[in-house]
C-alpha cells in the first residue's frame, strides 16, 4: 500500500516557537525523521510525505509521525490519502516510472 500523508500543527504547544512568517518546519522535520527512520520506502515533497509499505507498518509509521508534531501545537491536522493493491510493492517508482512512459509515449507520438 501506498500513503500519502500531510501531518501539522496549529495551535500553541510546548515546542511551538515563534515563526512570524507561520512556518511549521520544525514540526514537519520531527515527522519526517520519524518516517526516514522507519525503514519503509519513502519520498518527501513539499506538500505531503509518501510512504510504502503493509497496512499495519504503514499507519505505525503514521501514528508516530503525527505524535512526533503533537508537542508543536494544541492540534493537529492529518491529511490522508492511500492507493491499496494487494499484492503489489515497489509502486512508489513503479507508478512514477509508467507515468514518465506514457508521456514520452504520447511526446512521440
């Protein structure tokens, strides 16, 4: 399975600092360590982290990426979205890839 997730704070917590400009890069950094550490496939974007992997392993990873933001904020907001192919691994390149074929597929055309 794959996921696509987008985990923020919002709010003031024990970590929050003061960020005129209302970023919350710090926040996303202690997400994304937490995802880096797993282990599981994984690319980061600006808007969304993706990762890959079983259901169970995939939504620990999840749970503790969003506890890891939890002290930034009084909430957070968490974003989800997942494609579900039993069966299937390595889509995280695999959908990239069949994706740039059917561009330059089409560019030739």
């Amino acid at each position: 399975m794959l996921v696509a997730f987008s985990v923020a704070p919002s709010g003031t917590g024990s970590l929050s600092a003061e960020n005129p400009d209302g970023s919350v890069h710090d926040a996303v950094a202690a997400a994304v360590a937490v995802v880096r550490s797993s282990g599981l496939a994984h690319r980061t974007t600006s808007m969304f982290t993706e990762i890959e992997g079983e259901w169970d392993e995939v939504f620990d990873v999840v749970r503790r990426a969003t506890e890891a933001v939890l002290p930034y904020g009084s909430r957070v907001s968490l974003v989800l979205k997942a494609d579900i192919r039993p069966g299937r691994t390595g889509e995280i390149d695999g959908k990239i890839e069949r994706l740039e074929r059917a561009i330059d597929d089409a560019a030739s055309e």
